[in-house]
C-alpha cells in the first residue's frame, strides 16, 4: 500500500512541476501526511540522493506551536512558491548547485542574477534557498522557474531571481543566519518576528488578506525557531515535535 501511494505523490509532484498540477495542493498535502503516517522510512522522506532538499512540512498552526512555551521567539518567512535550489561554495567561489530531484544545475543557476559568484569565506558551504519569478502568480512562478531548469537555453532569464533563506549546518541562530547571507551578497526574505505563539495566527490572517508579504508570490508562510538550540532539540526529538519550521497554507 505504501509503495502505491509513494509513487502516486512522486507522479503527481512530478506533473506540478513540470506545470501540469492534477489535485490541489491540500490533496497533495494530505497524500503526504498519510504516507507520512504510514511509512515515515520511506524512500520518499529518506532517500538523500533522490531528495537533497525535501519539502518543508506543511501543517497547522496548532501542529507546530504544541509543546513550545508561550514566548518562544519564532521569525516567519514568505513560503515564496519556485522551485528549491542548494549552492554550495568552495573557498569563497561557488562549485555547484542542484534541484531539490538531486539534478545538476549549476550552468543554470550560475546564470541567476542575485546569486553571488563569490563570497567571503574560505571553507565549504551550503545555502539552500528558492528559484521563482518576481511578479507573477505562485502557480505560475513555480511554471517559470521550473521550466528555465528543464529547458536547453542557458541565456540569463531576466524574471528569475533566487532568495537565500538557510544555512545547511549553520551553528548561528535563524536571524543571525540571514543577516550573515545579506552581508555576503544573498537576496533574502522579508522577516517578521513573533515574541509569542499566539501571534501566528494574527500573521497568516494578514497573509491571507495581502497585507503581508505581497511582494513575493506566496502560497503560505513560513514559521521558524529562532533557537539554534530549540532548532537541534526539535530535531532529536522526531515522533513528539520533530520540526522546527513548518510552512503553513491555510
């Protein structure tokens, strides 16, 4: 049955990329927590080479915030809908970078406007962050970023821009991690910062009615730990509360 039901959501993610979507996305988001529930060692949640870059889990407001106190800080990010892309740099130049499928783009990504040839580091490093097209509708950002990955032109598209969001191994909390890529020449998301957990549900309302974050093409927001600790805590703990951010939609 598992087995089914994995290849039945990596058909339909596969068709919503490529700019056919056959179910919604809460049909595809309740796929995912059933197979979630079923076999959480699958593949599909496992496979590091199939999925170096898996999706943020997605869920509700409650979900996420259960067993947090009630002044735990939180930032909270667009949840900007393209396509997810991890760079990573040697010695300061940037080496490669791959699609959330594990394929190399990096000729692709090298052509992206904001994202930097170089930085000043010198030791390896991974930012994960997310190709989309400014001004359009999610859906069709998704459409567009996707297809300047699968097509053979490899002329700089002038709508694509990509935002850095995350640190792959970072030991900085999540604040700090975002002004660190601003200084190294990172486009990043807008923040707003959440001192209590009730103010979630005062964000995504604001979301919802384009008072927040309109300037990107969202399908949702993005609520974080600040914590690195927290962060690490949430992480050890998977089966009680195993995340630290979660994207939420509705």
């Amino acid at each position: 049955m598992s087995s089914y039901l994995e290849e039945r959501i990596e058909w339909y993610d596969e068709e919503y990329r490529a700019g056919r979507a056959l179910i919604t996305d809460t049909q595809f988001d309740q796929l995912e927590k059933n197979l979630l529930r079923i076999d959480p060692d699958c593949d599909y949640f496992t496979n590091k080479k199939a999925l170096p870059l898996p999706s943020l889990p997605k869920g509700l407001i409650e979900e996420f915030i259960e067993g947090l106190l009630p002044d735990t800080r939180l930032l909270i990010e667009p949840k900007i809908d393209g396509c997810a892309i991890a760079i990573k740099y040697i010695d300061g130049k940037f080496d490669s970078a791959i699609s959330r499928k594990g394929l190399d783009v990096t000729t692709k990504i090298e052509q992206v406007k904001d994202v930097p040839k170089e930085i000043n580091i010198r030791s390896s490093f991974v930012v994960r962050g997310e190709l989309f097209a400014e001004q359009e509708a999610p859906s069709y950002s998704q459409r567009i970023a996707s297809g300047y990955l699968r097509s053979g032109d490899y002329q700089p598209n002038p709508e694509i821009s990509f935002c850095a969001f995350q640190i792959i191994n970072t030991k900085t909390n999540e604040y700090e991690s975002l002004v660190y890529l601003r200084k190294m020449g990172f486009t990043i998301p807008k923040t707003v910062e959440a001192n209590r957990t009730s103010q979630v549900e005062l964000y995504r309302q604001a979301w919802k009615s384009g008072k927040l974050f309109a300037e990107y093409p969202t399908d949702g927001i993005v609520v974080k730990l600040n914590s690195r600790k927290l962060q690490l805590i949430r992480e050890k703990s998977y089966g009680t509360y195993p995340y630290w951010q979660m994207a939420i939609k509705y």
